[in-house]
C-alpha cells in the first residue's frame, strides 16, 4: 500500500476556485442558489490535529451546493449555545458545531455534532461518531459528518465517503488506485507493467472486475478488495473485456471475441455459463446495466457508425437510443435510471453528454476534447470522468446539471479510467 | 536426497516443455515414444521443419515482417501485404504444431473499450486471411490492445498511422 502523492492542498483550494469560478461564468444568480452555511472549529479538534473540520469544509465547498460562511477561529462546542441573530448577520443559513472528546478508552474520541437551522433557530441534527486519531479515521469520520450536513441541506444523500477507483500510469507502470471521493487517501489494489483499464465496482464494494493486459491479451479478472485475491472472470480465446456487474452482482456482462467479432455475453460472477446476449456481425461492447436490473446498454457499429443500443437483459429486441451525430460510446445509467451518461464527438471533439431517457433530450456538458469514461456517483449528482489537460491525463468531475466542475490530478503520471464506487453501507 | 529430488523435478519439468515444443533436429522418434508415447500417437504426420524457424527471424526472409498497417477506420488488409500474409500462411501449414498470436492495435482517438473492440477487428482479418489460405483455426488467436500500448505516442496522423497496426507473433514470442 503506498500513498498517492496527491496535490492535496494545493488542489483542494484550486478546485473551489475552479468551481466557483465556473459558476459565476456559466450562469447568472447561481451563487444566490448556494446555500450559505458556517462550519465552526470544533471545541477539543487539536487534540487530534486539525484534519476533522478542514476535510468537512472542504467536503461541502467542493460539492458546488454551499457557500462557505467565516466562522472565525474560536472553536465552537457542540452543546454551546448559539446567537442566532448573529449568526444571521453573518449571513448563514445553517451552522455547525462540534467537539472532538477523548474517549474513556485511550487513544479513542468521540466527536459530536449539532446542525442548526439559522432561519427557524432550531436543530437539524445531532450526531456523534467514535473514532482514534489515525489520519484516515479523522477522514472518515469527517466524511460522514459531511454526508450527514448535506443530505439535512439539500435532501439527498451525500457521498463523501465513498471511494472511486482509477487507473494511475506513470512511465510504464500501471497502478489501481482506490482513493476517498476527494482523491485522498489513495491506496494500490494492484501495479503492472501491462495496462490496466475498465474497473468497476460491484454492487455492494467489496470487489472490482477489471481488464488487465498482463498476459499480452485482455483478460477480465475480479478482485477482492478485504483479501487481496483476485481470480479470472473470462478468459477465452481471443479478447475479453469491458465487465459490468449486474445490480444483484451474481452477473457480469462481458465482451467476450471467442466467436469472432467484439460481442456481449451474461457470465455468471464465478465466470461459469457464458451465454451471449445479443448479436451482430460488427462490434458490441461496453455493456452496462440499468439499475433495475431490466436492460442492457452498449455501444454498437451495426448501423454503421458507433451508437448506444439497449436490449433486454433477458434477452430481446435491440433497440437504438442515440441518433445524434456519427460517434455515441460508453453509455452509463443514473443511478436512478433516469439519464445516460455517454461520450458523444463532435467535430473531433470526445465530450461528455447526458440525455434524458424519457424525452430523449440532450445535452453537452463539458468543454474538453479527450474525454472518456464517465460514472456516476451513487447519488447521481455528480458525473466523473477522464480527460486531458497539458497533454495528461486527469480525472474531471461535471454536475449532471453542468454547473459544476472540479478537476483532479496527480504529480507525475496520468490518470484514467475512473469508476466511482457505492453508497458505504 | 534433496539435491536429487530437485534434479528429478526439474528433469521432469524440461521433458514436459519439450514435448509441447516442435522436436529439435537430432530427437530421434525412437527416444519420442519411450517417454511421451501419447504425444507420439497423436503426432501429425506432417512435422514441422526445424529451420524454418530461423527463418522467422531472417531479415532477408519474408517471414520477418510482422507488421500489417491499416487505414483509418479501416480493417481491410491492403492489397501491399498479399504476399506477406501467403507466406506466414504457408508457414502455418509447414508447421502444424506453431502457434500465431496477432494483437490489433488502433490510434488514441475515441473510446477505450470502443478501440479494443476496432483492433479486434483488425485481428480478426489478417486471421480470416490466413485460415481462408489453409493456416488452422485453432493456429491462430487474434487479440486487441486497442490503444493501450501505442508504439507513437504523439497527437498526430504520422503517429496515428503506425499504431494502426497488427502485429504478428509466433509461439514463444509471446
């Protein structure tokens, strides 16, 4: 396990700014719609260093919804009582409160909180977490707390505490990296001298399926993350890639070349009972299921030109879903099916689109030329993908509503093929 | 007794990578079916010729050609690479028992998956040429890298054309 050397500071404080500058241009009166919210030091936080309210703030800055109230350096208690008349001259909406309190047990706190609504001077909510100092627990439970504020805001749940997978390529050295959602606390499932691409997580995130090339051809592998080992999924003559769990994860649904061109199969987990699932005599790749399970989207060339079809998952007619433009690839679903995710091209341009499976509108939603591999959050709000800047590769994350923007990078290397996990249950 | 125990294994060992390896040019059938007499039963009645091996790697030998470039969009294989593609498909035929691993390979624009699926493609053609020349299905396994090992990493046609590519591997290289 080594860390990723991530620009942390420097590029959380880049990324508000990028953000907020986005916003300002991108659309008159957003600033108005964020919600302007204080997050006090917590009362007893430097016992544990000061890493717990820093991630908060910059946990809910980042997400694009609030607008970062000062709250001054003198901590406030969880259990303090507030001026609300002040709090509203500071122009705050909601606050919140904390203390970080050492633990009967030694080396273990316990950090309380409280969030009130300024407007209505009540409580929110109160919540407390049991915790030690190391840094990645402080992380953590920063992360709730975080997740706990903005679903009390905004009414959906937040996910920061989830975690993405990436591939990391510096020089000729593959790295699968699994990082909190903020891109911190990154750590190596697996390092290669062959490529590495299409991770995904199952269902419940405790295991990924991923392609590597290690074996001087494409060979689909599941790896379990708690232990470490990892066993081949598919591997049959030919190509195999491009893995999508289905939403029990007893599936996945590969593309398999055993009987000539790149086509889908259904694949139990285990890799028994391959079945093929729909049929062309061009290309069928990148499936991906939708998340109640019904249908199969991919990427096909039948018609001439890359579009995204859909099929049953049971198997079924084939029916088309893009018809924009010569180039549609790599559907994604909202996790609440609603919307697709996809890279559309446009004059050489590889963008990220989203489209409103009900009325078939679309929409645009970045201004790069290179990117690829969209996903969603668990949540839906935000869509993260790959693309490049300078000639490297950087994952960049777009609100499903195009307001947002964040950007993420690393040191030395590119980065790609991002896939952001699930809700921690 | 573990020296000899070792010795043993590892005696075992290279007689096992043997018999899946063509026969070297002083092996005696004789000595072939004392130790591997299902291998020898089976054994084709065509053997593949030893020094044709070495032609693979004969830069004067059509056989060291491995490269097939392709247009863009493109998976026909150019009238330019008939010859070529007739000459490893007689090499085929002349040794049964060799193995061919094509890789396609495509530029940097567009998908990942979307790319290895093209290079496929590719794969699958100079393989179809082969097989239709007489070469074995079960000879040939064609493979993508996409784009993932691009030999021109640049952002341009001059690269993009060399990474629209086949290469041709045989058994052993690979």
């Amino acid at each position: 396990m080594k860390p990723l050397r991530l620009l942390a500071a420097a590029l959380l404080a880049g990324l508000c700014q990028t953000a907020l500058a986005q916003l300002s241009i991108e659309i008159t009166g957003a600033g108005a719609n964020r919600i302007p919210l204080g997050v006090a030091s917590f009362d007893g936080e430097r016992i544990v260093s000061q890493a717990l309210v820093s991630v908060i703030r910059a946990d809910l800055e980042r997400c694009g919804l609030f607008r970062l109230v000062d709250t001054g350096t003198s901590p406030i208690a969880e259990n303090a009582g507030i001026n609300f008349t002040d709090w509203r001259g500071r122009g705050a909406d909601a606050l919140a409160v904390g203390s970080v309190i050492p633990a009967s047990e030694s080396g273990r706190y316990d950090t309380r909180f409280r969030l009130y609504d300024i407007q209505k001077q009540s409580v929110l909510t109160v919540g407390g977490y049991a915790h030690s100092a190391a840094p990645y627990q402080l992380r953590t439970t920063a992360h709730r707390i975080a997740d706990t504020i903005y679903e009390k805001l905004t009414g959906e749940p937040g996910v920061f505490s989830t975690r993405i997978v990436y591939v990391l390529k510096s020089g000729s050295r593959y790295e699968l990296q699994i990082a909190d959602a903020d891109g911190a606390n990154a750590q190596v499932a697996l390092a290669s001298r062959e490529p590495i691409i299409s991770p995904t997580w199952s269902p419940d995130g405790s295991k990924l399926a991923y392609v590597s090339f290690e074996s001087k051809k494409p060979v689909v592998y599941v790896h379990d993350l708690a232990s470490g080992r990892r066993y081949v999924a598919a591997n049959f003559k030919g190509s195999n890639s491009a893995p999508a769990w289905s939403p029990d994860g007893k599936q996945l649904a590969v593309v398999l070349t055993k009987d000539g061109n790149s086509q889908i199969y259904l694949l139990n987990a285990d890799g028994s009972g391959a079945t093929r699932i729909a049929a062309s005599s061009g290309i069928d790749t990148e499936p991906r299921y939708t998340p109640d399970g019904q249908f199969i989207y991919f990427t096909s060339d039948r018609g001439g030109s890359p579009q995204i079809y859909r099929v049953p998952a049971r198997g079924g007619e084939v029916q088309r879903i893009t018809f924009e433009g010569n180039y549609n690839v790599t559907p994604r679903i909202s996790p609440d099916g609603r919307s697709m995710a996809y890279i559309a091209r446009d004059s050489g341009r590889f963008q990220v689109a989203i489209m409103d499976l009900t009325t078939k509108q679309t929409q645009i939603l970045t201004d790069s030329q290179k990117d690829e591999s969209p996903t969603f959050a668990p949540n839906g709000r935000m869509i993260l993908y790959a693309t490049e800047i300078g000639g490297r590769g950087v994952l960049a994350a777009v609100s499903s509503d195009g307001r947002v923007k964040q950007k993420l990078s690393v040191q030395n290397g590119d980065v790609r093929e991002p896939s952001w996990g699930p809700f921690i249950k | 007794m573990r020296h000899s125990a070792l010795i043993a294994v590892l005696a075992a060992t290279l007689l096992a990578a043997c018999s899946s390896q063509p026969p070297a040019p002083e092996q005696k059938p004789s000595q072939t079916e004392e130790h591997q007499p299902v291998a020898a039963q089976t054994a084709p009645v065509v053997q593949d010729d030893p020094y044709a091996l070495a032609k693979l790697k004969d830069p004067k030998s059509i056989l060291s050609k491995r490269e097939i470039f392709f247009d863009y969009d493109q998976f026909v294989v150019r009238d330019e690479y008939r010859d070529l593609v007739a000459a490893h498909a007689k090499f085929l035929i002349a040794n049964p028992k060799m193995g061919m691993l094509i890789q396609g390979n495509t530029d940097e624009r567009g998908s990942r998956e979307y790319n290895l699926a093209l290079g496929q493609k590719r794969a699958e053609a100079v393989k179809k040429a082969l097989t239709l020349l007489g070469a074995r299905e079960d000879q040939v396994e064609a493979v993508s890298l996409g784009k993932e090992k691009p030999r021109c990493t640049g952002h341009d046609e001059s690269c993009w054309s060399q990474n629209r590519r086949d290469d041709i591997l045989y058994k052993g290289e690979y």
